[in-house]
C-alpha cells in the first residue's frame, strides 16, 4: 500500500494503538514491553527492538490504561514493533510492495505513512497532538533494528482518524448507506468507546469513552473469586473463559466458578448500558455496530440486556487499523 512520486515511494501503514493489544492489518500482540541497556539473549525474548542505544522486547503483561499515549514513549516503541512486524508480515505473505529478498533482510531508504486513530471523545483534543507525537521523533528519519534487521525510513506524515468510526466505514459501510442513524460501540481492554453517525458522520453530541474495559471486568472476576472460593485465577483465565474457550477447573469448584463468571458478566454488561444511556436513552430503534475484542467476548451478556434491537459484530480484532490504512489510501486516492 503505497503511494508512488516523481523519485519515491511511500508505504502506508495503519495501527490501532489499543490499550490491551496493538494491532496492524497482519499483526496483533499485547501492550507490554521490556527496556534494557545490554542486548537480550535471544533465548529469553524472540521481538527484539534495538533503538536509540537501548533494547526493547514484548511481555505478555500489558502496561496499565494511559489516557494520553503522547505523554511518554511507550505509542512510540509499539509503532516501531508494529511497523517491523507488519511490512515483514506482507514480505511473508507476498504482497510486499517493496524490494525483498528471498528471506526478509530490513526495510532500509523508504517513506512510510502512518495511519492511526484516536477514541471520537478524545479526537479533537488529541489529534494534532498525536501527529506532532510522531513527526518530531523523525528530524533526522527514523532507524532502529528490528531481530537484528535493519530499519531505516522517512516518516513522510501521520493520518489520524476517529476510532470506530473507521472500522464501521470499512466493515459496515453497507449498513450505514442503509440508516440516517447508527451507533457504533467499542468495547476494548481500557475503555468502552461510542460514537453516533449521522447520514455516515460521527455525531459529537454521542461521543463517549469511558474506563470501563474488560480489564476493569477481569479484576472485578478475579477479586470476587478469590475473597469468597480461594481461588486465585489470572487474566489469561478469565479472558479464555469468557471467550468460550475451555479453561480448566477442579470438579469441585467448576460450577461455583463458572456461574460467578457469568454472573458477573451479566452485571458488567448492564452497567455498559447504563453508562451509554448516558448519551443515549434507547437503542431499541437504531441498528448499533459493536467492535473490539471485548464486545465480542461479551456478546451473549450484550445480547441478554435487551437493550439492543439491531445489532452487528464487527468480528475482526484489527478492524480499526485495516480501517485506517483503507481510509488513507481512499483520501490519498489510491485504489
């Protein structure tokens, strides 16, 4: 995905910068890393960023929800492993627009385009601020290293967009050529997002974003069952379980566990519609879009309020960053 010039070319790449998980077209992984000064052994670490004099490799446990990504380096480094992870994911693949070699060797004397997007509550706010985030880390280009392969490009601009708002254009344009009106949720692992689009145009009287995220739900499981069974469970756990995966259990506290999940569940979900009825105060007559991992989780628990009439999953996790990257490439036109 690229756009072509008199003397270069430039690839354009859309992430989601989540609060759980990051999440590129090809790419999805948690939001947690590790900084060191000495190289990691490749033994301990297989995603290995080298950058400005410093090493950085992925964890499984995830950094704690940060309303402003801007405010340290954490957005920065997760672009870098999105990007490596991505344009080697397309190698692999064999859609690469770019040069490769049999084996993928770097990624060297390019420009690339951002695709990113910030929740509709925060948009405006936030937006320029989030470009600027990146386009003053790229003075002299941008260089680091990626499992020992070389990345060295020009970062040529940022395109920021609305979240949600850019997966229901791409995934459920359909539907909104269909309704003047619908709603489309995010359910994430931070917060819970929602944004009206009017005749295909976010509404700024029902934008929300609220921290109330599945990562709020998996504590309150976990606090619950260990204060009243002993149980100590752990967000992997949880989340499995919640996502229809068999998780295992001791016969004796099997059923005791399994209902409380469910029970809390149900309460969670109650209280998200509560909290939306805050912008709007029936969904019974609007065709809402939920997306994120958490509404797909969380389905059977959504459905059971009764709240919604028409309602449409949006089932791919990555849907906000192959959004961006689409958006682009149609405001870039580019076919």
């Amino acid at each position: 995905m690229y756009l072509k010039g008199d003397n270069f070319m430039s690839y354009i790449i859309g992430i989601d910068h989540g609060n759980g998980n990051m999440k590129t077209e090809n790419s999805i992984y948690p939001c947690g890393y590790k900084m060191q000064e000495t190289a990691p052994d490749k033994l301990f670490a297989r995603d290995i960023i080298e950058y400005d004099g410093k090493y950085y490799t992925l964890s499984t446990t995830r950094f704690s929800y940060q309303t402003d990504k801007t405010a340290d380096e954490k957005a920065f480094i997760f672009t870098l492993f999105s990007m490596a992870k991505e344009l080697i994911a397309r190698a692999a693949a064999g859609k690469a627009d770019y040069d490769v070699q049999k084996d993928f060797d770097g990624f060297v004397g390019k420009e690339v385009i951002l695709a990113v997007g910030l929740p509709p509550a925060h948009f405006e706010k936030q937006a320029k601020p989030f470009k600027e985030y990146f386009l003053n880390r790229n003075k002299h280009g941008i260089n680091f290293k990626y499992n020992g392969k070389s990345f060295s490009f020009y970062l040529k601009d940022v395109l920021v967009y609305p979240q949600d708002y850019a997966a229901a254009v791409v995934f459920k344009g359909d539907l909104l050529s269909q309704y003047s009106t619908c709603y489309c949720i995010d359910i994430g692992d931070g917060t819970i997002d929602m944004v009206g689009l009017t005749n295909g145009m976010p509404d700024k009287d029902t934008m929300l974003s609220r921290e109330y995220g599945m990562s709020k739900l998996r504590s309150t499981i976990i606090d619950s069952i260990i204060n009243d069974y002993g149980v100590t469970l752990n967000h992997n756990t949880v989340e499995d379980f919640l996502s229809g995966k068999k998780i295992a259990l001791a016969p004796d506290i099997e059923e005791q566990i399994s209902s409380r999940i469910k029970k809390t569940a149900d309460d969670f979900a109650r209280d998200i519609v509560n909290q939306l009825h805050s912008k709007v105060s029936d969904f019974r007559v609007f065709p809402v879009i939920f997306c994120g991992g958490g509404a797909i989780a969380l389905k059977q628990y959504l459905e059971k309020t009764k709240a919604f009439s028409i309602t449409h999953y949006i089932t791919e996790i990555n849907a906000n960053a192959v959004g961006y990257q689409q958006i682009a490439k149609m405001s870039l036109g580019i076919e």
